[in-house]
C-alpha cells in the first residue's frame, strides 16, 4: 500500500524509516520531511494543518494509510477531516479525533478526565484571566516549587516550575492577563509539584486493544546536568530500568487500563498513539507508584528515536491493526538492547540560532543511526542546518553505559559551525546504579 506520514523532525524520520522496512510500503511519502527523510522515501512540500490540500494528494496517489507525526493536525482535527469526507473516510489515518487530542490540547480537559476516572495524578485547580486573584491566592495554600500550566498548546513552552511564591503569582498574571502565551494561556492549570524520577511510556491503541510501547526517559534542558533553559529534547534512552515488572503492572492496571475504558465510556474515537508523562513518586512502602503529569496524543521527541528503532515488529502490520480494530491479534516484538540517542543542537538554541550551516561527518558514521530533526539540501545539494534540533544519534547496545559511549562517539564525528550537544545524557541513571 501507499502510505503517506504527516511531519518533518526527528521523531518522523525514525517513524519514517521503520515504516520502509515493511514489505506491506509499496510508495511511503513524507510531508514535508527533511534531508533524511528523503532515504525513506518521497519528500512532499506540503503543510501539516492544510487538511484539504493533504487529502487531495491522497486521492491522486492512491494513499491507503495516513501516519500523523506531530499534535498539531491531531487537535485541528485531521482525523475528523477525513471521516466526513466520503471520498476520504475509508482511508486509515492513524491518529486520534479532535476530541481525543483534547488530552494534549486542553490540560485543564486532561485533569477533569484523569478525575472522572480515577487516574492518579497530582492535585491542581484551573483559573482565567476573571479568576486571577483566586488563583494567586491558590497559589498561597500550595508549597514550593509551584507547577504553572498554559491550558492550550505553546509548542512545549507552557509550563513553569517557579520555586518562588511572589514570582510565581507574577508567572500567573502574565500568562492570563498579559496571554504571555496568547490564546494557550487564556486558561491555567495550577498542580500540586510531584517529587521523583520522569519517564514517559508509550501506548498504541486501536480504541479497545492496546499494546504498551517500551519505557523511555527524555533530557529537556539545553546544558549538562539539566541545567538552563528548556528546549524540544536533548537526548533519551531506552527502557527506563527502574520501570521494571512491577511498576509497569502498576503503568497499566492504574493508568493505561482506565484510560482507554475512559476513552470508550465518554463515546471518543482512538486510534493511535497515547503518551503518557509519568512521575515515578515513592510510596509510603518504598516501593515507586506512577503519577500522570501529562498525556500526549503522539510520540514524543526525542523519544521516537530510541523506541522505534527497539520495535523489532512490522510497524504497518501494527497500525493496520490499530484501524481495523485487531491490535490485540497483532505481535510486538521489542529489541531487548539499550537504545540511547543524542541530539546534536545549532549554536544558541533554545534561543536564536543560525541556519544554513554546511554538516560533514555524517555519511561515516556507523554502528550508529542517525536521524534528522532540522536539515534540508542546499541549492549545491550539501547537507546544510535548518533548525534548532539538527541531528539525534542513536544506538543500541548490550547495556546503557556503551550505548552512551557508542552515541557520544558518534555526536562527534558530526561536524558543523558550533555544533552543539550534551555529554551526560543517561548519566543520572547510572548514577543511581541503572543501566
């Protein structure tokens, strides 16, 4: 069949290159990719959000299957697009309905249904710009660090952590009544500050079935030791060690169980992907219970680039089932290696940063995958910088330590003017005896 995959990061590139792998790809095309996507398949410029322009390209080239990469067209409602138009319905887009990636969009409709059904996570109250006294004055009941939430999407920028009471409040006022984050911030979600180890896990869901994708850790801020600014992503690993048996019956039986009952009690479509942000947070017993910080309705990114290179599985023979209904027939078959990825960052990110930068290095690379995040060709076909996240190596080894040394060894082979990466990606998980 042909397939067509909606976005252009690195997450896409590694969703990319599993789905070339499966005999059922006869043409895979990616819009709008980047440079690596071209080795996967067709690159087509196309927006993400420009529903009707994407749905005439998937009648002219005879598209069966439509992959979404990125929140964005999920909560614009790309699922409910395609379902209304006749000509479009029968085609399998993977990926929720708009109601559905409410869960990403909305934090404030995320909480209310962790509430209706009992999914544990921490305490929070939701306030606008009218309330924003009773929310300054929630504040004051709460202990430090104080969570701040944009309730809508601020492309990864919407959440605070303030260990400061007066700056907290100051936080507060600014994202309602100034819209700090526009219209993300009309509404804010104040929480209860959670204390322990993140992690996310992935689950891929046809609605009723679900399958549980391998447990990973991210690193969102620019500088060693999670230190400066936020950022998309500095690295991740694969499986988080500390999410052992136990803890992943607690993940599945307490979150991802009620989750999907949630979904089909309240009448919403699902089909595609849930991810789960966890805090690990122990217990009176010693023993970690997980906690839902957030859910996505995608993969996450850098994540993507160290679980879907462990998916040993025909990812199309998963997303097949995801459609028809029958994931519960389908297998997953997980690499029981250490994934471990590095994202190689332009010169001054999160903040302005230069494009255009011609990269070397990476056509020697081995023992390695490299994927792309933000690269295009130049009008002499060179391998140039196109964005703040440029390339994210990964590799999988026998154990965490070597994977690490693999990818960072890797990282620099890679060459371009200040390129940029973290060298202590995994180490805190060694450092408490994990790997």
């Amino acid at each position: 069949m042909n397939i067509l995959l909606i976005g252009s990061g690195g997450r896409e590139h590694a969703i990319a290159a599993s789905i070339a792998k499966s005999e059922q790809c006869d043409k895979l095309f990616i819009a709008p990719g980047n440079a690596g996507t071209t080795a996967c398949g067709t690159n087509v410029n196309m927006k993400v959000d420009d529903f009707d322009t994407i749905g005439k390209f998937v009648i002219d080239n005879d598209i069966k299957m439509v992959v979404i990469g990125p929140e964005a067209p999920l909560v614009g409602g790309i699922a409910d697009y395609f379902a209304e138009k006749e000509y479009l319905k029968n085609v399998a887009v993977i990926g929720p309905t708009a109601k559905g990636a409410q869960l990403e969009g909305s934090k404030d409709f995320a909480k209310m249904f962790m509430q209706r059904h009992n999914i544990p996570t921490a305490a929070y109250k939701t306030f606008t710009k009218e309330t924003l006294k009773e929310g300054q004055k929630y504040l004051s009941t709460l202990k430090a660090p104080y969570v701040l939430k944009a309730d809508g999407l601020a492309a990864g920028k919407g959440v605070l952590i303030i260990d400061n009471l007066k700056e907290a409040k100051q936080a507060l006022k600014e994202m309602l009544a100034d819209a700090k984050f526009g219209d993300a911030s009309s509404r804010v979600v104040i929480e209860e500050y959670l204390s322990g180890i993140e992690l996310s896990v992935f689950v891929l869901t046809d609605g009723k079935h679900y399958k549980i994708l391998p447990s990973a850790k991210d690193y969102k801020r620019i500088g060693e030791g999670d230190t400066g600014l936020n950022t998309g992503g500095m690295g991740s690993v694969s499986p988080v060690s500390f999410a052992d048996k136990a803890f992943m019956q607690k993940v599945e039986h307490n979150i991802v169980m009620p989750t999907i009952k949630g979904l089909q009690k309240e009448g919403i479509t699902y089909k595609g992907f849930i991810f789960l942000g966890l805090m690990a947070v122990n217990g009176d017993d010693g023993t970690l219970n997980p906690y839902v910080i957030e859910y996505n309705v995608r993969m996450g990114d850098p994540e993507t680039e160290s679980v879907f290179p462990r998916i040993k599985s025909d990812v199309v023979d998963l997303f097949k089932g995801v459609w028809d209904g029958t994931l519960n027939l389908c297998t997953l078959d997980i690499d029981d290696r250490v994934a471990a990825c590095v994202m190689l960052t332009a010169e001054g990110y999160p903040e302005s940063y230069n494009k255009g930068d011609v990269i070397s290095g990476v056509d020697e690379i081995k023992d390695s995958l490299v994927f792309h995040a933000g690269t295009k060709l130049n009008s002499t076909n060179k391998l140039v910088t196109n964005g703040g996240r440029v390339l994210c190596v990964t590799t999988l080894a026998e154990s965490l330590p070597a994977a690490l040394h693999k990818s960072l060894q890797s990282a620099e082979s890679i060459k371009w003017k200040g390129r940029y990466y973290r060298h202590d990606i995994g180490q805190d998980l060694l450092k408490i005896g994990i790997n």
